[in-house]
C-alpha cells in the first residue's frame, strides 16, 4: 500500500516534533534517503523530507519511539520472571481475573505447545490483562499467527513483549497485520529474534505500521536505515494523533 501524502509531511513546527525528526535522521546519508525513496516508489524527485542538521543531545534524549540495537538473545533475570503455576495463570486469564493486570511469562520453561493454544484461546476473551510478557520462552511463527489471531479481537492489552524468540518475517507480518483490526495495544516488542531479515523483508515489515495508528512504542531489530527511518515516522505519526486526541479531550 504506498505511502500516503498526509503521513509523510508531518507538520513538524505545529506539532513541535522538528527535533525529533532531526535526531531521526542523525548520521543518515543521502544514499539512505535515495533507498528509502526507490522503496516507497518516489521517482519523481526527492524523498518529501529534508535532511535536517545533527540533533543535539537535549533532542535525542526526548525521543518518543523506541528501537533495540542488540541482535544477540539475552536471558531475562530471574527477577523479571517468577516460576509460576502456568495452568493456574490460564485459567485466571479465562475468568478475567480482574486482579490480573500483568502476565510475566520471561523464561518460562513449562509454557507447552498445548498450553500455549490454551492461553491464547482464553486471551480472546479477557478484558483485563494490561501486559503480557513472553520473552524467551522458544516461540515461533506458529505461536506467532495464534496471538495474531488474539490481537484481532482482543481490547484489553496495551503492551506485548516476544523479544529474544525464534519468530521469523512470517511471524512478525501475521502479528502485525493483525494490528490493523487492534485499537488498544500501544507498545510491541520484537526485538532480538534469533534469525536476522534482509533490507526488503524489513521494509515490508516497515511499511505493516501504517494502517494503524495506535501502537506508540515498537521494539524491533532494523539493520538497515531505509526500513528503521520508515517504521519510526509511523511511531511517530501515532504518537503525534495520541497527543491531539489528549488535547482535544482536555479542552473538553
């Protein structure tokens, strides 16, 4: 789907994001910009965006979109991830356990195929799960399309974290294309999987994040610049519509 004219001319002066965009294209070169154009098929002239002089360091530590630079996997300390009763936590997430807020499943070791189809069967219905957390936990593109499948209709969740997994592109595209029919989760991290993606599969990736404009924080492990610079515009779109939706609801 090509871009749209709107998205890619943000009006950074108005919406007061001009140093974020500064620090967005800090240490890109020309040659990037022109890759990044060829891919969104602009032929006809530059790519819509000026390169901005270097950032300084009050603009770089204000940025709103957030993306991790490790490659390798990396165990979660034991203190981010309890042992707990998986069958127990399953069929809390099926009653909608109210007092359930917060799933942290880091390193679980127990987390079967069979009872992970059972957690994301019961994660279609609840309400009340804010944030779930999977990381290492040896999840492939199969788990992967079953918690596409949870996105699509789930509206409780606002945060996912499948870093340091073994999700492939397959994976990834399921996951965000589900997010097309998602209003609700705001921040998806999927950084660090063991096997590494191309300039072009990045860039379809990249380009997945335009049809939603909710998720406001996406971690994810781009080692090319075209894709990284396409997929932060989005963030940043979104979070440039969450800030104006604020601001209409406090003038109310």
């Amino acid at each position: 789907m090509p871009l749209a004219e709107p998205t890619m001319a943000l009006d950074t002066k108005s919406s007061g994001l001009d140093k974020e965009f500064e620090a967005l294209f800090d240490g890109v070169d020309e040659a990037d910009l022109v890759e990044l154009a060829s891919e969104l098929g602009i032929d006809d002239g530059p790519i819509p965006v000026s390169k901005p002089k270097k950032a300084d360091s009050k603009s770089e530590s204000r940025h709103i979109y957030s993306y991790m630079s490790s490659t390798q996997a990396r165990h979660f300390p034991e203190e981010q991830s309890p042992r707990v009763n998986v069958d127990e936590i399953i069929q809390r997430v099926a009653d909608d356990d109210a007092t359930l807020k917060q799933l942290i499943l880091n390193n679980q070791e127990d987390l079967s195929a069979e009872k992970f189809k059972d957690l994301c069967s019961a994660l279609k219905d609840n309400r009340r799960l804010k944030t779930l957390e999977m990381a290492n936990v040896k999840l492939g593109d199969k788990e992967a399309t079953l918690l596409g499948d949870v996105l699509k209709v789930n509206i409780g969740l606002r945060t996912l974290n499948l870093e340091s997994n073994r999700i492939t592109s397959k994976g990834i595209k399921a996951i965000l294309k589900a997010l097309e029919d998602n209003p609700m989760l705001e921040e998806l991290k999927l950084a660090n999987q063991q096997m590494g993606l191309g300039a072009g599969v990045e860039m379809e990736i990249a380009k997945l994040l335009e049809c939603n404009t909710v998720l406001r924080k996406f971690g994810m492990t781009f080692r090319a610049n075209g894709p990284r610079i396409l997929a932060d515009r989005y963030i940043m779109r979104n979070n440039e519509i969450a800030r104006k939706r604020r601001t209409m609801m406090d003038s109310v």
